[in-house]
C-alpha cells in the first residue's frame, strides 16, 4: 500500500484507477492539512503516473507502508 499526504492547506485531486472497472479511472479528493484527513492508503495496483507527477510538484508525499492483513 502506499500512504499519500497532502501538504498543502488546499485540496489535491488525483487520477487513480477505478476498483469496480479494470480498465476505468476515477478521481480522489485529497482533502488539505486543517481538514484533519489529509491521508489517504492507496492499493498499489490503483496507483498511476499521475500521483508520480503531483508528487514531483511538491503537492504530495508517499510513503509505501505493509499491506494490512484481516487477521493481523
């Protein structure tokens, strides 16, 4: 998994492939730092070149954490 954390006090929108359609893409609303929630866990399947492109403007951060497992 990978963790994305906004660092901007404003909302970051990005590009992430869908979880119902294979083929499909969708958006994800960042919200920003006074939100509260401004991480998020991406599945490393969903991730796109877009997220390595806001990441380079400086918008974002990632970090690839362990996937969580249910009996764990």
């Amino acid at each position: 998994m990978i963790e994305i954390t906004n660092r901007k006090k404003h909302p970051v929108q990005l590009v992430v492939r869908s979880k119902t359609a294979p083929r499909a893409f969708t958006t994800l609303n960042i919200p920003g730092i006074g939100a509260g929630n401004n991480v998020y866990y991406l599945e490393d399947e969903r991730t796109t070149e877009y997220v390595e492109r806001v990441k380079d403007m400086g918008l974002i951060t990632t970090k690839q954490v362990p996937n969580k497992h249910k009996g764990e």
